[in-house]
C-alpha cells in the first residue's frame, strides 16, 4: 500500500474511532490558545488546563499579559517546567501582538512563527484551529505514530510536516493530527502500546508492535 492509500485507510478508521475529536487544551479567546501552546511544550495538557484558569483569570487580555512582570506570571506557570523561559516568551510575545498586530492573533503560519516562543507546531495549531487553515500539528504523538504506522520517517517535526502534507488532504490534516494525539494518549503509548486494542493494527509495521 502507498503512503496515499495508507493516509486515507488511517484517516477513515480514526475518523470512526474518534468522530467528534477536538483541540484539548481549553480556551476562550485566540491569544489563550496561543499561550496554552507555548506551555504545552514537554508538558501535558492536562497539567495546562490546570494552570490557565487562574492565568487567564489574573490576565485577562492580551494587554495586561503585555505589562505584566515576567516574575508575576511565572508563579501561575511554574508546575509546567521550564517555566522561565515560557514567562518570558509570553510577555514578549503578548508585547509583539499588541505593538504590531494591533492585539489580533495572526491567521498564517509565516507570520505566527514570527512571535517569540512560537514554532511551527504552535504556529499551525492556531491557524488550522482558530482560522480554519491547512495544518499539520506535529507534536511527539503525531511524530511517534506517524512513524509506527509508515506515514512518515524521522523525529524532526518540520520533515514529519512536510512528508504527511505530500499523503493528506489539506482539509484532513488538523483533524488527523487531533485524532493521532488522542490515539496516542488512549491506545499506541510511547513505552506500552495497547497493540491489541489497535483499530489500525494491521496496517502498522512497527518493531514496537505486539
């Protein structure tokens, strides 16, 4: 089988495995997605959605994240690691929206990435889930499953992006991401894959297959 023909057959078993599948990290407003992206870097969204009530709650706009003392939001982030360094990446990049974007989040990837703290994985998280965009979030579950299943080769997120935009439909793409993330939680684990629950078994030739 291609890899054409293997993205449509995993496409169509997780759309029926997973039919209702969305963004799990919990939001309002578009600049709270973009920050809940940058604190879910090796962190879990679970741990995020702990955190950002109380965040959001004490910085409500993307103005008052602009004043805010870079000390002041650590306290709200620290059980998300490296939590200096998202500090920082959040004020600067809320400063960034509100003295040249006019405090409107971007809608393109090319011009998310500009921001501080942000990647092509958070860039194409919010253009595909805030603007409807073609998107390919490569995240560790997508990278991981993408290369268990045969869709995609190597650990560097931009190559995995570029190879699974050649065998997914751009309107599949954000979609199966989301699908690959819950997947990944629920069924194919880093350390202990749930094989024989697997809708998408036989098509995987992993060595970590059961």
């Amino acid at each position: 089988m291609n890899r054409k023909k293997l993205a449509a057959e995993v496409i169509k078993r997780l759309k029926a495995k997973y039919p209702d599948v969305k963004c799990a990290l919990v939001y309002e407003k578009p600049h709270e997605l973009l920050i809940a992206t940058r604190l879910s870097a090796q962190c879990t969204d679970k741990r995020v959605n702990m955190v950002t009530p109380a965040l959001f709650g004490r910085f409500p706009t993307i103005k008052s994240f602009a004043d805010a003392e870079v000390s002041e939001v650590e306290e709200y982030i620290k059980s998300c690691g490296l939590f200096h360094t998202k500090a920082k990446d959040i004020v600067e990049m809320c400063r960034q929206l509100r003295d040249i974007y006019d405090c409107v989040v971007p809608d393109s990837v090319e011009e998310l990435v500009k921001l501080s703290g942000v990647g092509r994985k958070t860039a194409n998280l919010v253009a595909g889930d805030l603007y409807g965009k073609p998107a390919i979030v490569c995240d560790t579950h997508v990278i991981r499953l993408t290369n268990r299943i045969g869709l995609a080769k190597g650990k560097d997120a931009v190559q995995v992006e570029k190879q699974l935009r050649e065998v997914v439909p751009a309107d599949e793409g954000l979609y199966l991401c989301h699908r690959l993330v819950w997947h990944g939680r629920e069924i194919c684990t880093a350390r202990a894959p749930k094989c024989e629950e697997c809708s998408l078994r036989d098509l995987c030739s992993s060595k970590d297959k059961k």
